[in-house]
C-alpha cells in the first residue's frame, strides 16, 4: 500500500514510528532504564513521573508547531513563514518576563504572562487580517521588530538572577510546562483535525486566493479562521515550552519534499514529525552533557539551520 | 445567462466602468478589448463574484450575484486569469484534479487536448509560462461550467496551442457554453468573438456585434493607434511605418 496515497495507513505508520521513537527515549537519560522492565520502583517512578509527561510535552509542542508553520506557510504564501513569524511568540516573551519581573515569587505566573502576551499579539494582528498576504507578513514582521524590543527594555530592568530566566525561556525549555499534558495532547489532536476538515481547502488555497474563491473557497472567512487557528496553537505551544524555533519551518518543508504538498499527508506527517523532532531533540538536551541540560530551542535551531539550507540549495536546483 | 444592469465598477479611486448593461446568452464569445488598466480583468473578477466594489446588478441565471455563495457561483462560473503561484510544488496532476471535483475521464480528456500528458507528474514550478498557462486552460476545461470567463486565455502560448485554444473555445460555445474573454489580438478577437466590449479606460463602455465593432473606426480613437484592414485583418499598421515594403505581398 502507497502510504503517500492513504491517509490512514499514513497516520498509522507515523503513530507506530511516534511510539518506537518514544520508547527509546524514554529509557535514555543520565542512566539507561529499560522501559519495559524498570528494575525497582525508583526506576519505574522517574520513567513514569519524570520522563513520560516531558516526552508528551515534547511531542504535542513539536507537532503543535509543525501544524501552525504548514498553517502560516500556506496562509501567507510565503514557504518562509513560521509560527512566529507574526510577533506572537515575541509578545509571548514580553508576557513571560514581565511576569518575571513583577511576580517573582510565582511559578503559573510566567507561563500565565505567556498566554496573555500570545493573545495579546495575536489581537494586535487580527486587525491586520484584512490586508493582503504580503501586508500582514510585513505587518508581522514590524510587530516581532516592537515586541523584541519591548524585551530588550524589560530585560534591561531585570535583576541579574531574572536575566538568566529570561534567557532559559526564551531558548524553550519543556521540564516545567504550567499546562497538563492531557490539555496540550487534545490540543494537538483538536488541531490535527481541525487541519483535515480544511485540507481540500488549504490545497486550493496554494493557487492563490483568486483561484481558492474561484474554485468556491470562502476566503476571507478561511483566512480568518485560519490565522486565529494557527495563532491559537502557536500561543499554547509557546505558553507551555517557551519559544523553540525551527520545528515550525522546516518540519511541513522536509514533509512536502517526502510525501508531496497536499495538505492531508502534509498535516498528518508534520504533526507526528514535529512531534518526533522535538522528541529527539529534548532527549538530546537532557542527556550529551547529563546530569546538565542544553537549552532545546539551542539544539532544534542546531538540526534545522543546515537541514534548512540544504532544502533551499536543492529547491534552487 | 448572465445580465449586467447599469453595471459601475470602480477599483480604489478610479473609476474604471461607469455604465454597463447587456446580457449575455448561452452559445455566445463575448470578446472584452481594451487599453492597460481598463478594467477588463476586473470585470471578469466583478462577474465571478471576487471583486465586490461595484454598483448595480450583475444577474446571474434568475438571481442577483450577492444571493449565491461562493460554492454556488462555482458550480456556475469558471474563472482564468494569473498563473499560480508555484513555490509550494504542487505538481500539473494535482493542480488539475482539484478544479476537476472528481471528474477523472473530462481530466484525461483534457490532459490529451493540451498535450499536458507527459507534464502530469511534474511541478508547476518546472513547466515554461507557455506549458503552465496549457495547464491553466486545462483547469478551466475541466471545471465543466456553462460559463467561462478567460483573462487572455492565449498569453504566453505558442501559434499552435493559441489555435487549438481559440478553436476549444469557439466548439465550447457552439456546444452551449458562455464563454467571456479579455484578448489583445485584434485577428484572434475577430476569429472567435460574436459580440465584443470595449473598454476605453476613461469609464466609457461600447457593446456591439464583433462586425461592427471591429473596425479601424471604431477602435483608432481607444487604442490611440493607426489601425488597417478590417475584420479578421485588423491589425496595427506598425509594419509599413518602421520597416517600409520589406517583404513580398503574398
């Protein structure tokens, strides 16, 4: 059977790649624990308690963030575009440190200041859903220039402790998402379908808008939906693992250079991939130099530059 | 079939048709000429229902345009215009197939027409303007709606598919079709068309018969240029004045 072709044996080969993938990291990390016969009850506590619910925060982010770049790829027509590209997760940022700043003491805080900042970002763009593609990327753009800036003001007025912190969020860290794992896991099923239910239109949408609404594509309503959607998950990916960049844009990329550019495969495939990739990059993290941690956002940036660059040498081929 | 009343359309600021009544009928090419920035593509848009900034009435069958939804319009109207995007990848086959809905035979038929066979599995990205703009013809025969509206449908082709495409045309209509069409080619617009508007670019519009509208007289004063012969010889007379009688009369 051509899995590029169905959509079921697709997703079921993903999910049987997504487990395997898991298992094997779950039983990395600073000692090699079998995760199918932990040898005692301490063994079997950090599988569970500890490794389990990152490697779910890991895999819902990741996929999160694929979904929300093949999203904005397509919504701005630009293959550049990313989850961030619109200033959400810079306003996510200012969100986060502020709370740093003016509640200290309070863990929720930070990852609250983050999901307000996203939606904060993500009101100031919807006023500019109704210019064209280019404008909105443009408008984006200037946007994540402001809130950067605002970052650099709040990072400036840090204590030296907050700076730290400031900087560990900002790379993406998932040991202490504030949101349940069972939360971010209907999440990125939600969006996964959500994805599906519009993929005939997401396809028509690649000729442009005039050939969408010509082929009876209501654009200006998928628009809309389309950028509250991806704006939506972006913000919930941000609020639970911080900024991890590069998972976005390359993922939907390397998927259409395997599996073709209808969105059906692309949604499936960069949902579970995304998953993957963050998957492998937080074990990554947590065990080169363990008992120590990398930064994940650091290491994702590390993969998917090169990965990226040599997709565009071979795009230009 | 489709009934423009006191049509006006504008863009921004400009003005581009001030007054516009006719109707068009099955079986008919109506030919759209004008000068750059006339509004031709736009009317075509107004008549596909993606350029809302108009006033009047444009009927469509029994009802006014805005009564449909976008789903509804399709099913009636099939739109050419720009070429795709293509940094996406997406390959001729698949282009093809979502404009089809479904109908894989008028898909192969219209892949053996365009001579697109062997281009099926490649990426729009890699075909020439002239092969994607086949592609763009083939979406359009595939569509199956009784009308057509074709923004310069034989840009970018070369001799041979621009006959086989105005030839498509021309047996379309005869089949029933309403087929709408901006062209620049003054012979090509005679060879096909059976009633022509004009666009002057000031907002002015003139609707009439291909015979009578396509003449120097008529169309000297738009276009701002000498004109010669008449009918399906119309054509500018740029030969004679910077080449002289280079080449034999046939």
């Amino acid at each position: 059977m051509n899995i590029r072709k169905n959509p079921y044996s697709l997703f079921c080969v993903l999910l049987l790649i997504s487990l395997a993938v898991a298992l094997i990291a779950l039983g990395m990390g600073e000692h090699w624990i079998n995760p199918l016969s932990p040898s005692s009850d301490m063994e079997s506590r950090i599988l569970w308690e500890l490794r389990w619910p990152r490697l779910l925060t890991a895999f819902a982010v990741g996929g999160m963030l694929a979904l929300a770049g093949a999203w904005f790829q397509v919504l701005l027509g630009n293959p550049l575009a990313e989850p961030y590209v619109l200033g959400v997760a810079g306003s996510a940022a200012v969100g986060a440190v502020s709370a740093m700043i003016f509640m200290p003491d309070a863990a929720w805080a930070v990852s609250l200041g983050a999901f307000v900042g996203a939606w904060v970002g993500i009101t100031v763009v919807l006023f500019f859903s109704r210019l064209g593609s280019a404008r909105l990327l443009l408008a984006g753009v200037v946007l994540a220039a402001f809130w950067a800036a605002v970052l650099m003001l709040l990072i400036a007025l840090l204590p030296e402790r907050g700076v730290a912190l400031a900087y560990a969020w900002m790379m993406g860290d998932l040991s202490n998402s504030a949101l349940p794992i069972w939360l971010l896991m209907l999440v990125w099923a939600a969006a996964l379908a959500c994805g599906l239910i519009l993929s005939l239109s997401l396809d028509k949408l690649l000729l442009g808008e005039k050939h969408a609404a010509a082929l009876g594509v209501n654009v200006p309503h998928l628009r809309k939906l389309l950028l509250l959607l991806a704006s939506a998950v972006t913000a919930l990916a941000v609020t639970a693992a911080g900024t991890i960049g590069f998972v976005g844009l390359v993922v939907p990329h390397l998927m259409r250079l395997l599996l073709g550019s209808l969105h059906q495969s692309v949604l499936i495939a960069s949902a579970f991939g995304g998953g993957v990739l963050l998957m492998l990059a937080d074990t990554a993290a947590r065990t080169v130099i363990s008992p120590a941690e990398l930064p994940v956002g650091v290491l994702t940036a590390i993969i998917g530059v090169p990965v990226f660059l040599w997709l565009l040498l071979r795009r230009n081929a | 079939m489709i009934q423009m009343q006191a049509l006006r359309v504008q863009r921004g600021d400009k003005q581009l048709i001030t007054s516009l009544t006719m109707q068009a009928k099955k079986g008919e090419v109506v030919v759209v000429l004008g000068p750059n920035g006339a509004g031709k593509s736009t009317l075509l848009l107004a008549l596909t229902g993606l350029h809302a900034d108009y006033a009047g009435e444009i009927i469509l069958q029994d009802k006014t345009l805005p009564h449909y939804s976008h789903q509804e319009i399709s099913l009636q109207v099939a739109w050419q215009g720009e070429l795709p995007p293509t940094e996406f990848g997406l390959t001729v086959q698949q282009r093809l197939e979502m404009a089809c809905s479904g109908k894989l035979e008028k898909l192969a038929q219209a892949l053996a027409y365009f001579e697109l066979k062997p281009l099926a599995k490649r990426a729009l990205g890699e075909l020439s303007s002239g092969e994607r703009q086949r592609v763009e013809i083939a979406a359009i025969m595939v569509r199956d709606c009784p009308i057509w509206l074709m923004d310069e449908p034989t840009a970018h082709l070369d001799m041979r598919h621009q006959v086989d495409c105005l030839k498509l045309m021309k047996q379309e209509a005869e089949q029933g079709r309403l087929i709408i069409t901006v062209l620049h080619d003054l012979p090509q617009a005679a060879a096909i068309a059976d009633r022509v508007v004009v666009l002057d670019g000031l907002g002015g519009v003139e609707v009439g018969l291909a015979k009578d509208m396509l003449t120097a007289k008529c169309l000297e004063p738009i276009f701002h240029v000498k004109l010669k012969g008449n009918g399906y010889d119309l054509m500018p007379a740029y030969q004679k004045e910077y080449h002289g009688e280079l080449y034999e009369k046939a």
